[in-house]
C-alpha cells in the first residue's frame, strides 16, 4: 500500500472489520464499513475539496469521522492493494484533471485540540486548520501562532512542510509529531528528528503520515495584544496576496537569496495567462483561477514559468505545491 502525503491525519489499529465487496463492479458506488457510519464512495470529483478548485475524480474516496472508521479504510485499502492518498484541506495542492487512483482518504472531519496551561503545550489532531487553530490561540492569549493565520492549510501538512511566513515557521514552535507508519507502528518524533530545513522535513515523500502534533506556545498574555497581532499578520496576508481567487497559495520556493515573486516579476510575467490560469498581478508567485481553469493550465503555466526564469536568471524554480496524479506533456 502506497502512501502519498497532502497535508494530514490518519489512526491506530482499531480492530474494525471491512464489509469486503469485490472494486471491479463497475455498479458499485458506495462500500459500507462496517462497524463505523461512513462508507467508501467511487468516483468523487476532488475539485470541490481543494483550493485551487480543479480536479478530476478520486477512484475511491472516504472522509471518516473517527479512528475506528479511518482504521477501517486504511484496511480496506490494504487489503485490496490500492494506494491512499491522505488529503487535509486541499491547499497546496494540485490535483490531475485525470483524477487520483486508489483511496484518497479525507481528514477534514478529524479534529481534536488541547491546551494544556500548566506546560503551555498545545496537542491538535493533524486535520485541524490551521487558521482557526491560531485564532482560538490568540483567544485565549497564547503567543506561538500569530504568523500562521493566513495559512490556508491542515496541522498535519503544516508539519510536514514546515509551514511558514512572516520570518516564523512550524519548526520554532514544534515540540513532536505523532507519526504512522504502514505496518501500523506509532512513533513520536521530535523537531530534531524531523530534520526540519526550509519548507521541507523528512516525512516528505515519506509512507509516514502525521497523526497528531504537539506545540510550545507562550501562554499568559493578554487575549486582545494576541488577537491584534494575529489580525495584523492576517490583514498583511490580504493586502498582499491575491485571495480573492482560488488558489494554492505560494507556488514555488524561494531560491534563497532571492524571492521567487521577484524573479517572476522581473521576467516580465505578472498576468500572463494559459487558458483560464494566470499568474497573478497581486503576487507573481502566486498562480489563479480566473475561472474555470483546468489543471492542465495550471500544470503547463507552472512549467512555462520556470522555463522563462530559467532563460533569463539561469535559476532552476523548485515547486512548492503537490501535484497528485498524471499530467501530460507541457506546451
């Protein structure tokens, strides 16, 4: 069984048994658990459970509600010899026109947090947005998560990213990471052992999915500074980025010492389009939906985009989003 990592959360052993029925039905569209309240379902268009709005259909998608039934799925798809797909919220993520096969396994519905005032540790299941994670931090007057606001992602991809902005990332605050493996093994891994570098960590590209993290937060202050704070941080993010289109937010990682939005400014291509993809003239290293766009167009937009910064600054753009399924040739 084949693990791909998008941002999130899977479970322990549980014991659940699988209502086994044979995939290659083409009738069949649903495949009850048993023993939890979700079933399997074939053919779900994954455009409407990502940021950027495109997507062709999962072979097989589930969205459980709990461990047992989260177990569950991953059996089945064990057991059947299918590969899984775990999807957070969908951003940073750029999903085939073709679909994705197998099992995508959605965690939106797995969310627990605990904040604990006597150690100021702060333990959040992986499909946990972060975005409300750091407001109901700045409620409580918690400092550690005021950079994070504008984040349009799950704990669990944070983690294994190593999610930053404003000069601040999850590799600061990171205390451990609760992590699965395949054969059902649970290791809790600390910050150093993540080998956490920009944007990246170990468990990229990785069988090893993130369940749960644990945080060092600053407890104790006052709710309004934090809540000023973390709007601020918010409002920056707005005025700056081009949130009023679907996208998947950064598309390439900064190539230190520059910036990746710089060099493609500087090639001249804020606002060049393919299709109904552009790069958009609020922040050049952003690409978005004007509408309709396939992933195709995203796909050869981004492509076009690095050939073109190759040619004048003989940089190599190195994509920050993940792309899921098959693509065909660039133009």
């Amino acid at each position: 069984m084949a693990i791909s990592q998008a941002a999130v959360d899977v479970c322990t052993n549980s014991g659940v048994n699988v209502n086994k029925r044979q995939t290659t039905n083409s009738e069949i569209k649903e495949i009850p658990l048993l023993g939890t309240d979700c079933a399997i379902k074939s053919q779900v268009p994954l455009s409407a459970y990502t940021s950027y709005r495109v997507g062709g259909p999962a072979e097989w998608y589930v969205a459980p509600r709990n461990i047992e039934a989260m177990h569950a799925s991953l059996m089945y798809a064990k057991e059947e010899g299918l590969p899984v797909t775990v999807l957070g919220a969908g951003s940073n993520l750029l999903v085939s026109d073709r679909g994705i096969p197998g099992l995508v396994i959605a965690t939106r519905h797995l969310r627990q947090t605990h904040f604990d005032p006597e150690t100021g540790l702060l333990t959040v299941a992986a499909g946990e947005p972060i975005p409300g994670l750091a407001m109901a931090a700045a409620e409580r007057g918690w400092q550690g998560l005021e950079w994070a606001v504008g984040i349009p992602g799950t704990v669990g991809g944070a983690v294994v990213m190593n999610a930053g902005a404003h000069n601040s990332c999850i590799a600061d605050i990171l205390v451990s990471a609760q992590v699965l493996s395949p054969d059902g093994t649970i290791e809790t891994l600390t910050s150093e052992q993540l080998g956490y570098s920009y944007r990246t960590s170990i468990l990229q590209g990785s069988d090893r999915i993130v369940t749960q993290a644990t945080f060092r937060m600053q407890p104790g202050a006052d709710p309004a500074f934090v809540i000023a704070t973390t709007k601020q941080h918010k409002q920056h993010r707005l005025t700056t980025q081009p949130y009023d289109k679907p996208s998947c937010g950064s598309v390439f990682r900064n190539p230190k010492p520059y910036a990746a939005g710089w060099l493609i400014e500087q090639t001249g291509l804020k606002g060049f389009q393919i299709g109904n993809a552009q790069v958009a003239q609020r922040h050049a290293n952003f690409i978005v939906n004007c509408g309709g766009a396939s992933a195709w167009d995203i796909f050869n937009l981004i492509r076009h985009v690095q050939y073109q910064v190759q040619d004048r600054w003989s940089i190599v753009l190195e994509p920050e989003v993940k792309m899921l399924g098959e693509f065909p040739a660039a133009c």
